[in-house]
C-alpha cells in the first residue's frame, strides 16, 4: 500500500536513518502500482541524489508505472536508458 510506504519512508527520514536502494525501490513499487510515474521518478531521483545506483528492480517498477500510466514514450526512454 502507498500510503504505508510513503509513510514509513518519512519516518525513517524523520528518525534520521539513510534509506537505501531496497527501501527506495520498495516506495518506487507502491507508487508503479498506484499508476503515478512522476512520484516514482521522484524517488528515482532522490535515490540517485544520494548516491545510491538504480538497480533492475528500480528500472522494472519504473517500466510499470509508466505502463500502468500509458506512458509508452517514458517506457522506451526508461528502458533504453537502463
């Protein structure tokens, strides 16, 4: 659930703990499911912003949330990226 995600996420930002790519790729998930690429994106960003390397889970759940958004344009980019 996104909400739980997003949640959690904020938490540990607020307690001071450095997530890392799972927890990311974990948030990234939840927002590919709720069909919102530019909030997966966003945390696409803030993980690469913190040094962090996208992984093929990373780039999988950014395919979704595109597919699931109809972004075909974004889906070829992401993937030709990757």
């Amino acid at each position: 659930d996104r909400a739980l995600a997003e949640g959690m996420f904020t938490e540990m930002l607020d307690l001071r703990c450095e997530p890392d790519t799972q927890v990311y790729n974990s948030v990234i998930q939840a927002c590919a499911k709720d069909g919102d690429p530019e909030a997966a994106l966003g945390y696409v960003a803030d993980l690469v912003n913190r040094g962090l390397p996208p992984t093929s889970v990373t780039y999988n759940s950014l395919l979704d949330a595109y597919a699931r958004s109809g972004n075909v344009t974004a889906m070829i980019g992401t993937f030709r990226e990757m």
